[in-house]
C-alpha cells in the first residue's frame, strides 16, 4: 500500500506492535497505548432470516483482528465514492451485522465515552469502517465506541401492513446499542454516567432524534452533532407505497437473474431516482418515519457541541453550466429560499485567488445558500432552542478546504480530521494535496477540541477550525 502519510496508530494497523489482550471476556489487542476491541456483537433479528424484523439484544463477539473484517450492513457503493473513496467496500456485509467496536486508553478506568453514529445519507457507511478507527480520538483520554445501524431497503421499507407508522427500525437498533453500551462500558474503562453520543450527517440526525426521544432518556447526558441535515421524514403511508414499487421491481430484476439482496438494494436506488428534488436542495433519499421534525424540539441533554462545514452542499448540486438558464434558475430559487448571516457580492467578488480552480462568484453564493438551507439553518435552529431552554451549546464551523475542484469545506472534509487516522484515508482523493505535518496539525486541533467537549472541560462557545476565509467571509 502507498499511503501519501507516515503510518502511526492513528493512521492504521502497520507500524507499532500488537499484543493481545481481554477484557470480561472480550478479546482484543493493545497498540500505543491503545486497547481496541472489534465486532462485539450487541443484538440480532428477532426473526431470524427476515432482515426488518425488530433488533433483539444479544451477546457474542466475532473471532477477528481487523476492524475490516467486521461486516457492515448490505449497501451499494457511496456517491461520495469520488470525494472519500472507497473504504467502506473492504467489510464485508451482512443483514445480521448488529456490531460495535471499542477503543479505550490501556489501563484507563471511569473514562468519558463517546459514540460515534456514522452518515451515509440513510443508505450507505458502517461503524466498522476503516473511516471511522477510533484510536486517535481514544488517545485524548476517553472510550471510543462506533458501530452498525440499519441502512438503505431494511432499514426503511415497512416489514408488514401492521407495522407501526411510527416505527423506525434503525432507531431501535441504535438504542439496543446504546443500551450495551450503558451496561458493559465500565468492563472497558468507561463511566456510564458519562456517555456523549456523537453523530455526522444522518448520523447526527438519529443523535439528535435520540435526545428528544423519551425512551432513551438516561441513556446519554451528551449530543455532538456533525453536518446534521435538515429533512422531513417520511409519512407511514409513503413508506408503504415506496415499500410496494420497490418489492414490485425487485421481483422483477430477480425474475432477470439478480441475486435478491442485490436486486433489493437496487430497486431502491431505481425508485429513488424516479423522485425530485428542488433546485439546490438534496437529493432524494431513503428517510426515517419519525414523528418529530422541529428544532425546537425539547431535549432530554445537559450539553451540546454542533458544527457545520462551510461549503456542506458542494459536492451534492449538479454541475451545470456557469451562467446558464439552469444554473440562473437555481440560484434564483435558493436566494428566495434562504438568507445566510453575513451573506454579500462584497464576499463573493473578493474571493481569495488561491482557492481550486472551479469557484466563482455564483458558485459561491449557490453554495453557500444551498448549505445553510440544508445544514446551516436547521443546526442553529437546534442550538438556539437548546440555549433558550438552559443548555450549554459549542458552536463550531469547519473552514479547512480540499483541493478538488468546486469543493471547498465539503461535507464529510471534517472527518479524516477528527479522527486523526490518515492511513485510513489514504485513498481519499479529497485529501489530496494535503502535507502529513498540515494534516496532523489541524487534526489535533480538532481531535482536542471534541475531547475537551466530551471530557466537559473548558473550551470557547464559538470558533472556526481551519484555514479561515476573509472576516466579511464569515457565513455563521
């Protein structure tokens, strides 16, 4: 492997030594300083062989030494493949891949936890990715946990006509999780009462639904969210008749000789593509059936970290034409739709001219208004009925920029960073370009800054992180 990087424990599994290692029955290895623990098992299908059948607790572990040995849920390849790369084909995949994993500083006892929920737009990522190794994160003194939640067709398509409406599969599954972790957490080092649940993307959608959900009240005292999306869930009845064309076609593409997990996985996406979006917003999307949508919702949380990219939106829009009638019309709709802070031409015609090849002053402005009404809005809306109701809120923008043309502070830029493992990424075309000591730096700064949130030490309420844009630059 040529890894444009020096190989650490942060970045991957080749230059420090291992030794093995158990704890209350749970194998693992220890490597700098670091004990990591893969594919523990926390539930299984109550039905056996019907993958939307409800998660039921359960115990085990897989005989494995490598985090990609442990299987993520079935998924086609991400469209962020051309941003990320793709890391998460190295797991295999299975409808039973109810895992987590764990990092946790050796020796370390009563630590904080942290648990991480992978994005993925609903459909695609896995805990057990690569992406996702929590080493580093665990190295600034807490307990690391990431793991599998349902995605794509069994997670989302209704499992029979008696289900309820409001049923949300993966949510239960992510509880169920949740719940192991709150049991078994202090046999790794880590202190029940003290347990922040993080989330990026649609991940961060489900930790913030999960702390306004009355069931997992008591479960975690913390929220960290990342990139959260603002979207409306599906109605029961959408998801019925989304779950009778994608059988229909699935049957279909069975009938022509796919095998069925792959024909399922694909009817999805087919139907899917038959849906529209507005100019500038999201694509459609597999989305959760939950009755609750609105930031103001209460939350059952002491604390909140919430951080947004600059540029969340530019790798989503289509590429049209600068200057053409569909690129105007575009605009024209977002400019009626959304008004970010601090928002002006002054900022768009004084764009730094050592940005990526690609940006111009509309591309500029389409993103940054297409950003605040799919990330940006909703991720303050959050954090401001949060402060109205007493709680403490860290406000965070990411600013670093990738290389690529027309991206900028992408979503999904910020977590190489975060988790500090650029081995990891070594296939990510959105790094290239970036130094190993440039990398490094900013990635401590992040990885301290999320540590100082989960370990509740202080920290400032509001700052960017990375490569600064001009001060009339400044979107939030």
């Amino acid at each position: 492997m040529s890894d444009p990087f020096d190989l650490h424990i942060q970045g991957g599994p080749a230059a420090l030594p291992q030794q093995d290692l158990s704890r209350a029955g749970v194998k693992g290895t220890t490597c700098g300083g670091v004990e990591c623990f893969y594919g523990i098992r926390y539930g299984r299908l109550s039905k056996p062989d019907t993958p939307r059948s409800a998660v039921t607790p359960a115990s085990g572990q897989l005989d494995v030494r490598h985090l990609t040995e442990v299987p993520v849920f079935p998924q086609l390849p991400s469209r962020l493949e051309a941003l990320m790369g793709p890391g998460i084909g190295e797991n295999p995949q299975s409808d039973e891949a109810f895992y987590l994993n764990v990092w946790t500083p050796e020796g370390g006892t009563d630590l904080p936890v942290m648990v991480f929920l992978h994005g993925g737009a609903w459909v695609s990522g896995g805990g057990a990715a690569r992406w996702y190794r929590g080493a580093a994160l665990a190295a600034e003194g807490m307990v690391v946990v990431t793991l599998n939640y349902r995605i794509g067709p069994n997670g989302h398509l209704e499992e029979d006509a008696d289900q309820d409406p409001s049923d949300h599969r993966p949510m239960g599954d992510i509880l169920t999780a949740l719940q192991w972790v709150k049991d078994h957490i202090c046999d790794f080092g880590g202190d029940a009462n003290r347990i922040t649940l993080a989330g990026q993307s649609a991940g961060a959608w489900y930790a913030w639904a999960l702390a306004g959900w009355p069931k997992a009240k008591g479960v975690f005292d913390q929220v960290a969210l990342l990139s959260i999306p603002q979207i409306s869930p599906w109605s029961g009845a959408h998801r019925s008749t989304f779950t009778r064309d994608t059988v229909a076609l699935c049957e279909e593409m069975q009938r022509q000789g796919d095998p069925q997990e792959v024909a399922l996985l694909r009817a999805g996406a087919e139907v899917l593509s038959h849906h529209t979006s507005p100019p500038g917003a999201m694509a459609p999307m597999y989305l959760p059936v939950w009755p609750v949508a609105a930031a103001e919702t209460p939350l059952h949380v002491s604390a909140l970290y919430v951080r947004v990219t600059d540029h969340e939106m530019s790798v989503f829009l289509p590429q049209l034409a600068p200057g053409s009638k569909q690129d105007v019309a575009r605009l024209s709709t977002l400019r009626a739709q959304s008004d970010p802070p601090n928002l002006s031409r002054a900022c768009a015609q004084g764009w730094p001219q050592d940005w990526p090849h690609g940006w111009s002053e509309g591309w500029v402005e389409t993103v940054t208004r297409a950003s605040w009404l799919s990330f940006g809005a909703f991720a303050e809306a959050i954090a401001k009925a949060a402060e109205g109701r007493g709680r403490k809120v860290i406000r965070r923008q990411f600013a670093a920029r990738s290389d690529l043309p027309r991206v900028g502070a992408a979503h999904c830029f910020d977590l190489p960073f975060q988790f500090g493992n650029p081995a990891d990424w070594h296939d990510a075309p959105m790094l290239n370009g970036w130094s190993s000591q440039a990398f490094e730096a900013l990635s401590q700064e992040m990885r301290a800054d999320l540590a100082a949130f989960v370990l509740n030490t202080s920290q400032p309420l509001n700052r960017r992180i990375g490569t600064p844009l001009p001060t009339e630059c400044h979107i939030l």
